[in-house]
C-alpha cells in the first residue's frame, strides 16, 4: 500500500548497528558499524546516542576517536543501545576543477 499523506522527509541518516550485545559492565570503547561495516563519524555531535534509554551528551557522556565510541562509564549488561547518525559526508569527490573562465584554464 501507497504512502498517504506528505512525503516524509530524507537525508543522509543512518542507524548504526547494535552493539548491546557486547556490554560486560566493564568494557568502555566499541567500534561502530553501518551493516558491519565500520563506520567513522569523525563528530560526536552528529551522533544521537541512546543508552538504556537515556541519550548520551557528546564529549561528556562519550567520545569518537576514529571509527570506536567511547562512553564515560561501562555500559551494564543488558541495557539497550541505539545510535542514529544525524548527518553524513556523502559527498562525490570532485574529478576535475577548472580554475579561471578563460581559454587555457588549468585543470586539477
């Protein structure tokens, strides 16, 4: 069945994979992933962190360094965990770049 009403709108979000099931109470860093892949975030503030229902706040709460999170204090076992990315780069490198409007313009 058809979507009825106004389109909702997209972006470039995503949901990182689980990683509850590694929470040990002692434990503190994870390595993110989209679909098992790791996955680099580069800023903590474009990530919304819920961890047993409580959204983390950036820097304090945790921290990114590379493609792991590393929370403040170790996450008890059996508490959930969602992460959503709130924004990403998906951006398509640039092949050629013209500089200067003019005959003989270099190109990079």
């Amino acid at each position: 069945m058809a979507y009825i009403g106004r389109q909702q709108p997209s972006g470039a979000f995503l949901k990182l994979d689980d990683i509850s099931s590694q929470f040990d109470n002692s434990t503190t860093t994870f390595n993110l992933k989209v679909g098992a892949q790791a996955f680099f975030p580069g800023n903590p503030y474009t990530l919304l962190v819920s961890l047993g229902g409580v959204i983390q706040e950036p820097i304090s709460a945790f921290t990114i360094v590379d493609s792991q999170i590393t929370f403040a204090s170790a996450p008890a076992v059996g508490a959930n965990f969602f992460c959503v990315v709130l924004a990403t780069t998906n951006v398509t490198p640039l092949k050629t770049l013209t500089i200067g409007a003019r005959a003989g313009a270099h190109l990079l």
